[in-house]
C-alpha cells in the first residue's frame, strides 16, 4: 500500500470578481448566471488535472465526470459556502491510495463556511415532484448518481475555521496499464 496522488489546490475569487458573483448570489434561484471566467478556469483546470490523474492510473479514459463532480462542487463551496467573500478561500485535496490493484480515491473539498447539511436531504429536496421544474438544487445527487462517488455530510474542520465535503471512490487499475507501468519501472 502506498501513496501515489496527494495535492492540494487554493481557490480564490477576487475583487473583480466579487460584483458578478454577488449578483449571482442575489437573483432568483431561477435565473443564476454563471460564475466569473476567472473562477471557473480556475475551476476547470484544477478538474481536469484530477480527472486526468484518475485516467492515468486507471488506465480508462476520463468521460469528464470527475471534472463535473469537481466543477460542481468548488463551485458550490465558493459561492454557497464562503458566500463569495474574497478573503475566504476554498481547498480542493485529493488523497490516491493504491491497495491491491485498487486506487483508493479521495477528494476533499473545504471552504470557510460553517453551515453545515444534509446530503441525503439534499438528494431527496432534488427529488422531490415539486422542484423537479426548478433550474438548480441538482448538485449532490448528480455528484452521487452521475459520478458514483460516495459522498459524507460535510463536517466543521478543527477550531470551526470552515467545513470538508469528502467524496470516495475506489477505482480497480486496469491489468494491462499495472503491467506497462511495472515494465517501465
């Protein structure tokens, strides 16, 4: 058993961005523009990365679901958990553990809010016949059903300073990828 992936990545908002994604968090539920550019490259490149390590060890192309279930997620940590304050930050780290042919997988996602949920409330909110016409409030069950992972209620992170979402995964090393990489060793 080793560690083969540990990285942590900062995400930030700035003053440029703080107009467009408090607009965001003022309007309707129903009419949510997107997130600045900047934040959402931001985003996109740090899902990419991930999604592009699982596909390397995993030897199984990315369908871009790991980026989705990361976009989404950061996305939801900037602009819901730390309310688009700039001097809060949001943390994506990702933990890869190989264990008989198996990658154990672990993405924490931290922001600085406090206000702690439900994931399974929230699946069955999205569920539930009478917001099945609203235009947000997806997040968690698309994270869970579309992407597969098993994802923990958040939990406030020592001295009350923000909370981690975690996310599990447990992804089987594909045989010819773990006798090309032994080979090359």
């Amino acid at each position: 058993m080793g560690i083969i992936i540990s990285e942590e990545h900062v995400i930030c908002i700035s003053e440029e961005d703080v107009a467009s994604v408090s607009e965001h968090m003022a309007r309707p539920k129903a009419d949510l523009p997107k997130l600045p550019m900047a934040v959402l490259s931001q985003v996109t490149g740090i899902a990419n990365r991930i999604g592009s390590l699982v596909t390397s060890l995993s030897g199984v192309e990315s369908e871009g679901v790991r980026s989705l279930l990361i976009e989404e997620a950061v996305i939801n940590a900037v602009s819901h958990g730390n309310q688009a304050d700039v001097t809060k930050e949001a943390r994506v780290k990702l933990r890869g553990v190989l264990t008989n042919g198996v990658v154990h997988l672990e993405i924490y996602i931290e922001d600085e809010g406090t206000k702690l949920f439900s994931v399974e409330q929230e699946i069955d909110e999205a569920l539930d016949p009478e917001n099945l016409e609203r235009p947000n409030g997806r997040g968690m069950l698309m994270m869970r059903e579309v992407a597969k992972y098993t994802i923990t209620d958040p939990v406030l992170l020592d001295n009350n300073r923000g909370k981690r979402l975690t996310f599990t995964k447990e992804i089987p090393l594909h045989t010819d990828h773990i006798l090309s990489c032994q080979a090359s060793t």
